[in-house]
C-alpha cells in the first residue's frame, strides 16, 4: 500500500495517511481502489469520479478486502475478502 499524507484530512491540523492499493478503473470516470481509513481500520472498498475527483466509500459492512481488479473493459470486477474468525 502507498501512503498519501494530506494535511487538511484532520481537524487537529496534523497530517493523516489514507493508505490506499490496488486502483483499478471501472469505466473511463470512476476509479475503484482499497485504502484504509484514516483510524487504520480497513481496507474498503472505494471510488473516486476522476473529473471532480471525489473519493467515497463504497462498501460498508465488517469485511475486508485484501485485493481488486478489473476486467479491461470494466464489465467485471474481483475483489478478495478475508473475514477473520476469532476463537477463544
């Protein structure tokens, strides 16, 4: 994963790091890629419209995605989720 420090991410004024991997285009407008979020949980699932380069969140839930990819066209997408178990 790469990290992107972005000073404005945090009120407090420090820097944050959204870590982010595995960008992939889903059509010519819509870049899908996994980041973390800026409390280190994750990584999610998300897109960004590149022309008014607008990131969201697009998966809500307790998964977790470890990779992403895209056909050339876009029509399909993988993604790999690992859903820990804990046992005690």
């Amino acid at each position: 994963m790469s990290g992107v420090s972005n000073p404005e991410a945090h009120p407090s004024g420090s820097p944050s790091t959204i870590r982010a991997c595995h960008p992939t285009f889903r059509d010519r407008r819509t870049l899908l890629y996994l980041a973390t979020a800026e409390d280190g949980s994750g990584p999610w699932l998300n897109a960004m419209d590149v022309r008014r380069r607008e990131p969201r969140r697009i998966s809500f839930g307790v998964e977790t995605y470890t990779s992403l990819a895209a056909s050339l066209d876009g029509s399909r997408l993988v993604v790999t989720v690992a859903n820990p178990k804990g046992t005690l």
